[in-house]
C-alpha cells in the first residue's frame, strides 16, 4: 500500500520542478511511511511513497523495465501476480524482483492498454512509457483505490493518490464546483468523477486514461462494469455451496503478505464471513479487531467475541469515547474533500487499534452492495410494488398532497413515518430512491442554499447522479438496478473513500475481499430473490453461512457503525455547532441561507426535530473550508470565483 504523485508536460519535454515534486510527494508520507522516491526526466516526474507489504528488499519504486524505458508507480495489490509472472516468464520478459508491482510495466509491454484487464486486485498506477511518450494510468475496477487528477492551463497534468498532493503546486485551480456541493448536500459525499474544485477529477472505477505528449486532453475509457448477467437455472443449495466456494478463493488471494496480517471483526455478517474463511485457511491464530460502545444501542461486541471465540482469534477490543469528537478537524484534514458519513470516526479509531497488532487487515466492506443487505433496499422493493399499482401521472399528485399535509415524524419508527413514504411514491423509481438516499432532501437543500447559489446551479439537481448511472445500467431489474447505483456512488464515494483515508492515516492496508472483481461478477448474475426474500437480505449469503456462524450473528437486527450525533449536537457539542456553523466562516461563502441554519439549530436542540444528520454534514463543510481552503473572510460569486 502506498502513496503516488506524478506530473506530466502534455505540451513537451520541458524541465520538471523536481522541489515541487518532493513536496508533492511528501504530502503523502502517511500513505508509505517506508521508503520516498522519485524519478524526474524531460517531460515527466514520479513520485512514491511505499508501505512495505511484499518484496520488502527488493520492490522499491518507481520501477522500471530491463531497458530502464518503461516505469511505474503503483498503489495496491495485485492478488493474481504469480500467475502473471510464470505466463510474462514464457513471453520472453525477464523479472529482476519478487514483487508484484514489476508485473505491471511487463504487462504494458505485452499487452498495451488492455493490460488492465489482466489484473485481478485493488490498484491505482501510472505507466510511462518513454520509447512511446505516452503515459498511462488506471484505478481498479471497483474503485477500493483512490486516483486524482487535474490538467493545469499551461499543460501540465497532475495526478495523485490524495487531493492534498496537487493543491501543493500552486496553479492548482481551488475554485469550488457548485454542482459538486449540490451532490456533497445531497449525498454526504462527492461523487466520482467530481471533486469539490471545478477542474480537479476522479478517475473513474474501472476506468483507464492514457495521454501522450502533445495530446492535451483525453477522455477516460471504461474497461470493465458489473455485468449483472444470469446464470440460468441455479438451485439455492448449489448457490449456496458455489458462493463459500468463491468467498474463500476470494479471501485465500487476499492473504499474501510478508508482515503481519489480520481483520476487522465488527461482530456483522460480512466481517465475521471474512474472518470465517481466513479461520479455515491460516495455520496461526487470526488477528482480529474490535471496537465497542459503552451505549449497547450501538455496541456489537458481543458478537465480535462469539465468533472470534469460535475461531480461536487474537482478539483485540478498545471502547470508543462516546465524546470522541475531537476527530472532526483531523477529519477534514484526511479527506480533503466535504465528507459527511460520520462513522469515520469509529473507523479511524478501529484503523488505529488495528495498526498496533498488523500492518494489513481485511475487511467485510462491499457485502452490503453485493447481497442487498441494507435495510432501505427493503423499503425500496416495498414501494416499488405500491409504484407499479399506479401510473406516475395518478401517484405525483395523489402521494404529493399527502406528502405535503402529511406531518414529519422523525422520531417514530421508519414504517410510521408516512411522509417519507407518501413522499418518495410520489416519485418514479430512481427519483424515489435518491429521496430515500439523501441527507437534505430537495426541499431542505432548497431551504438551505441561498437565490444566488440556486442560481449558479442552472436547474442542476444532485439526482442527476444517479440517472446517469441508470441510463447505463446493464440491468432494470428493481433491486439489482439500486445495488448497481449504490456500487457506482456510495461504496466508492463513501465507504471505500472512509475506509481508504482511515487506515492510510495509520500507515495500514485494509483489503476487502468481497470485491473481488470475480466474485462481484458473480454475485451480481444471482437472481435479486437470492439476495433479499421478503424482510431478510443477505439471504444466500446467510444460508451459505449457516455451517460457519452462530445463528444469532447472521439473523439478528442489523446495526450502524455509528455515533451519537443527536445527543452530542444537543449536549457536549452545543455551543461549538452554534460557534462553527452561525460564525463568519459559512456565512462569508454567500452559499448558505444563514437565518434557515440557525432554525435547524434552534429546532434540533430544543429537542423538536431531529436535524443531526444535516448538522453534521454542514460542521464538515465549515471544516473543510478551514482546514483545506483556510477561508476566512472569503466570499463567491455565482461563478464560484473567491472574492476578498
């Protein structure tokens, strides 16, 4: 696991600011604590940062070719890199390393752009290529690692690992994108391509980019998307016996490491699977982590010990400080970008406790994608079936008044709160699903924004998002279409983006093995009534379980890795809200309604209506424009250009 930067002149060969570089690369440092290096020559420069995982004396990078034409720079695993060697060995290339990084730039040489296709793991790299002036970049198919990339006015093209490392150079344009805020309110997240700057991007997951020198633009090209293609017919016990199959092939690829390994063990279906297969595959005891809660509303750990117990695990458990708020600047300052989800917070500290045991982990992310295991695909389906009762044209207006006249019960249990329902069937199936979805709806982030911001967005609404994704869709299956939004949006703008940024602030790879790409491909051609039946999701996935976990770990309620945002916004963090989100950092912007905040502040802390969730997601803007931007007494224009 590492850190990458690189810089290249799409207009020539002119001279690199080798300073400027090490600068850039060093923003990294936490990423790759082991080793820095860099390569500088006419045109281009790469740089390193590596956290030592395999070759540890030997895979030191960039990495070059036999000839010294060809280098690389690398973040990830390539889990299927022996095979590649042996099949590379046969062609006529010549390894010098034990490594998988150097099956890369052979790759390149043998297959060109398609030698992407080639490569089973979590990636993020940079080829160049001299003999050819072309320089070539790819992110892993399910975006488990990060890529960005921005292309300056006087051509020259940056890319990195983290955002932090191009705001360094200082033509890095840092003017705000008004639709990505629009998204970042909506969504808690930005979600790929986009950054919070205007022309600053993410590549893609499972997307490629290759630029050559005197071409100074290009379009990103897709290589792979989630097929979502039947198998046929296929019995529940023959999925069942097949998906332990894959589960532990997928888990066994993720376990080659020269230092010490380990889990997460949340006590949740998907980490104790994951530990389930690596109990039966390690010889030595598993190292397993845990974090608990002294509120048992949000405390697993009981079910982190029954299975660690049934597997003979080392097992290490820390409390979280149920006031462990100090983390939201340090937050901000990891994520570069708005980040709302505030379960980062139990995720930095279980990264860290992780980090005093192993210096890699796996981890149970993706299975709520994979199997249909959130709880609003379930409210999805329902709706879904009250949709297609009605023609649109009769639920707008028939669901809308009820909608509107209906009154807001946040405190009530989700199927009582008949508003959210009435208001989301009022919607066709992808506009219902983003109201489902959003942390400020449509009207909240009306109320929110002030005329002139609603303006400069020209009738952009963050639910363009996902229509785009559903226009692309490989299948209009209902269920199977919000797994495939989710997949493109929220696990890699969210959950791979909070766990990628956690763990890397302690110097620690976290591997996720129910995305691997053949597995996801797999999984996605089961048909959606193996995923959710009636109220159970997951449910081939338990089934397949069921001779490894106890019962009451895979059929008991589902929990959040969460915090208490609501007592915490009412008690121990009171004032500082009211001091960060009503002081002069927000209301210089000229984005937000400031007389609408200090309503939502007034009505959640009176205990009238629960606003946490918008709260929080406001507090992680005004901290990221201190901690990235450092505004003070800034504001914008619609055009986003700052003025003093």
């Amino acid at each position: 696991m590492c850190g990458i930067t690189g810089v290249f002149d799409t207009r020539g060969g002119s001279g690199i600011d080798r300073n400027l570089l090490h600068c850039m690369n060093q923003t990294l440092t936490h990423r790759g604590p082991d080793e820095g290096e860099m390569h500088v020559e006419p045109g281009v420069g790469l740089g390193h940062r590596r956290l030592s995982i395999m070759d540890i004396s030997s895979g030191q990078q960039p990495l070059f070719n036999e000839d010294g034409s060809v280098v690389v720079i690398f973040n990830g695993e390539i889990y299927n890199f022996q095979k590649l060697v042996s099949e590379l060995t046969a062609l006529g290339h010549q390894f010098r390393t034990h490594c998988d990084t150097e099956v890369i730039v052979h790759a390149w040489e043998e297959w060109g752009e398609r030698c992407v296709e080639r490569f089973s793991g979590m990636f993020a790299f940079g080829v160049w290529d001299r003999n050819q002036q072309t320089l070539f970049m790819a992110r892993d198919r399910l975006g488990i690692k990060p890529f960005y990339y921005t292309l300056l006015d006087n051509g020259l093209f940056l890319f990195a690992s983290e955002l932090k490392a191009l705001l360094v150079h200082p033509d890095c344009d840092k003017t705000l994108d008004h639709q990505a805020i629009e998204d970042y309110f909506a969504y808690g997240y930005i979600p790929e391509p986009k950054t919070i700057f205007k022309n600053t991007f993410k590549l893609s997951p499972g997307y490629s980019l290759l630029l050559r020198q005197g071409q100074q633009s290009a379009l990103p090209r897709e290589y792979w998307d989630i097929p979502f293609a039947s198998h046929g017919a296929l019995s529940e016990q023959e999925a069942a016996e097949e998906l332990i199959v894959r589960l532990r092939n997928a888990v066994d690829s993720h376990l080659m490491s020269e230092v010490p390994l380990g889990a997460f063990l949340s006590g949740g279906v998907d980490s104790s699977a994951v530990v389930a297969m690596m109990g039966g595959l390690m010889k030595e005891p598993v190292n397993t982590c845990s974090i608990s809660f002294a509120d048992p509303a949000f405390d697993e750990s009981d079910y982190a010990r029954l299975v660690a117990d049934r597997y003979q695990t080392h097992h290490f458990t820390e409390q979280v400080k149920q006031d462990d708020f100090d983390l939201i600047d340090r937050l901000a300052a990891l994520y570069d970008e708005p980040f709302a989800d505030s379960s980062a917070i139990p995720t930095y500290r279980v990264c860290e406790l992780a980090r005093k045991q192993v210096t890699v982990a796996l981890s149970g992310d993706g299975g709520d994608e994979n199997f249909a295991g959130y709880r609003r695909y379930r409210w999805h389906m329902i709706e879904e079936r009250l949709r297609s009762k009605l023609p649109l044209g009769l639920r707008k207006p028939l669901f809308g008044l009820l909608g509107n006249i209906y009154p807001k019960a946040d405190w009530a249990p989700k199927f009582l709160r008949a508003k959210t329902t009435f208001e989301s069937l009022a919607r066709d199936s992808v506009e219902g699903y983003f109201h489902s979805v959003s942390i400020l709806d449509n009207k909240l982030r009306r109320q929110l924004f002030t005329r002139d911001f609603h303006h400069s967005l020209r009738g952009y609404q963050a639910v363009e998002v996902l229509r785009s994704y559903a226009d692309k869709s490989p299948t209009q299956d209902p269920l199977s279409l919000i797994q495939y939004l989710d997949m493109k949006t929220y696990l890699v703008g969210d959950i791979l983006t909070k766990v990628d940024r956690a763990s890397m602030a302690h110097s620690l790879e976290v591997r996720v093995p129910l995305l691997d790409h053949e597995l996801v491909e797999w999984v996605s051609g089961l048909p959606a009534s193996m995923k959710l039946r009636q109220q159970e999701g997951k449910y081939i996935l338990k089934k397949s379980l069921e001779p490894y976990l106890p019962h009451e770990v895979l059929y008991r309620n589902k929990m959040g890795f969460a915090v208490p945002l609501a007592s915490w916004f009412r008690g121990p963090l009171r004032e500082r809200v009211r001091a960060a989100l009503l002081g002069n950092t927000l209301a210089s912007t000229g984005i937000f309604d400031m007389v609408f905040i200090k309503k939502m502040l007034d009505q959640h802390q009176s205990g009238r209506r629960d606003y946490s969730a918008p709260i929080w997601t406001l507090l992680m803007f005004e901290a990221f424009l201190r901690n990235t931007l450092n505004v003070g007494n800034v504001s914008y224009t619609e055009q986003g250009q700052k003025v003093a």
